[in-house]
C-alpha cells in the first residue's frame, strides 16, 4: 500500500497537500492514525473503508467524507483493493470553505455533501477519468478553487494562521498561555477563533502537533527516547508517556512495535 502526495499549485493558502492511497492487492488491515489537527476532504475510490473510534464498533465511512480534527487516534479498516484520494485543508483556514465554524465539525466524519452540496457525488467518476493520481489531484484542486469564499480581510483571522505557524515553528512546544498576549487578544477570545478556525483549542493542537514531531523524528531514526523528549521540552518520560496514552491510546512502545508500514506512513504525509 503506498501513498502519493502533492502540493497545491494555486490554493497553498488553503491547502496543505492532496494525497492518494493505492492498493491493487486485497487488504484486511486495521489502521491506527494518529490525529494531524487537520480537516481532510476523501474520496473513496475503491473498495468500502470502515472508521472506528474505538476498534471495537466500525462504520462505513461516506464515499465522499470530510473527516478529522480528532483529538486522539482513531482506527481505519481497510479491506480488499483501496484507492482514497484526499485534501488536507490548511489549519486555520479550512472554515473558509464550509463557511461555517470548525466547531460544528470536529471529532467526526460526515458526508460531505452535506456541506458542498450534492454536485460533489459526481466527483469520483470524474476523477476515475484521470489515469494519473497527479491529474487527480490538479481536477481537486481547480474544484476547490470555487469554493474559496469571498471574505474580507479578517484581523483575528490573520492572527489565528500566524498562531498555528508558531505551533508547528515550536513543534508543539510552547507556552500556549502567551499567545493570546502575542495576538493582541483575551484569552477567552483568542481560545474562542482559535477553536472556530482550527476546530478544537490551542492546548489540544499544540499537544497534537508535539507528539506528532515525535512520533515524525523517532520514526525516522529510531534513536532513544531521551535526546528527542529533551529537544520537545519534556523533563521527564512519564509526562510524555502520560500525553502519548491520551492521544495514541497506547504507550509508545507498543505503538511502534505495531506500526503498520500504512500507518508509518501517514506520519510523515502531514
């Protein structure tokens, strides 16, 4: 099962990347995918996938979905050939193309043609007319392109985008009780746009974007624990074990000693 990721040409602004996930060979494979703090946009192409919360009750995600914001794992089955063509949206300006608040979508899947409307059910025959995954991604992209809302230039929301810059520049380790004060903003405030723009708080997307800095850095080196905890800003490894638990729901160890190459994967997509 491989993966194939692009950058947007056009919507940089509001587009992290789009991605393919192929399969010809029939999978039974349970995915667990820690969460990125991003909105996802997929189009299931192949066979059915299942989304569990807690591996135990599995439901059939939509062909179309907007998924994500999670604030913890959450786990995939795949099963027979898979194709997922996905859009990962900008934290901070996803709210742009749903014209609405993230709040209202956070830690779910739902069908997204219940936001963009019924007209997007005709996609995916659409893109199994490209026979590239690139081409895919270049028709998604000029697709999305109409749904960028006209909007005027928002002064909180500039803010909010450079807050979620700080976040990744620190890899989540920061003193999230400052940047209200950075921002020009109360706390109450500054916390409120933050959650309608990103989807869920700054304390959970900071603490997202540390164990994922993590799990990117070990992954890739396999070095001991200390030397990486040290450089993210943990004075002890029973606090990082503490957050990895919360978010993982599983302890590191047992977690990479697991790790699909699928899942290994997605690590490093986001």
């Amino acid at each position: 099962m491989g993966i194939v990721k692009t950058s947007p040409l056009y919507l940089g602004k509001y587009v992290q990347c789009f991605y393919s996930v192929l399969s010809q060979e029939r999978n039974d494979v349970v995915h667990r995918r820690l969460p990125d703090g991003t909105l996802d946009l997929v189009f299931n192409l192949g066979a059915a996938v299942t989304l569990s919360r807690d591996e135990v009750q599995f439901d059939k995600m939509p062909a179309v979905s907007l998924t994500g914001l999670y604030p913890d794992r959450s786990f995939l089955q795949y099963q027979d050939k898979v194709h997922l063509v996905g859009v990962v949206f900008q934290p901070g300006t996803a709210h742009l193309f749903i014209n609405d608040s993230l709040e209202h979508i956070k830690a779910s899947t739902i069908d997204a043609g219940d936001v963009f409307g019924h007209d997007i059910y005709n996609l995916p025959d659409q893109l199994n007319t490209f026979s590239s995954e690139i081409a895919k991604h270049r028709f998604l992209e000029q697709f999305l392109m109409k749904y960028v809302k006209p909007h005027k230039e928002d002064y909180h929301l500039q803010h909010i985008f450079d807050a979620v810059r700080q976040i990744h520049a620190a890899e989540g380790n920061l003193d999230i009780g400052v940047l209200h004060r950075q921002h020009l903003m109360s706390e109450r405030n500054f916390r409120r746009k933050f959650v309608e723009c990103v989807g869920m708080s700054p304390k959970q997307y900071a603490g997202i974007i540390r164990i994922k800095s993590f799990s990117k850095r070990y992954e890739s080196s396999r070095a001991t624990y200390s030397g990486i905890l040290y450089e993210l800003g943990y004075s002890d490894q029973s606090h990082f074990n503490k957050d990895f638990l919360r978010i993982a729901g599983t302890s590191p160890g047992i977690y990479f000693n697991q790790l699909h190459p699928i899942a290994e994967r997605f690590i490093h997509l986001i």
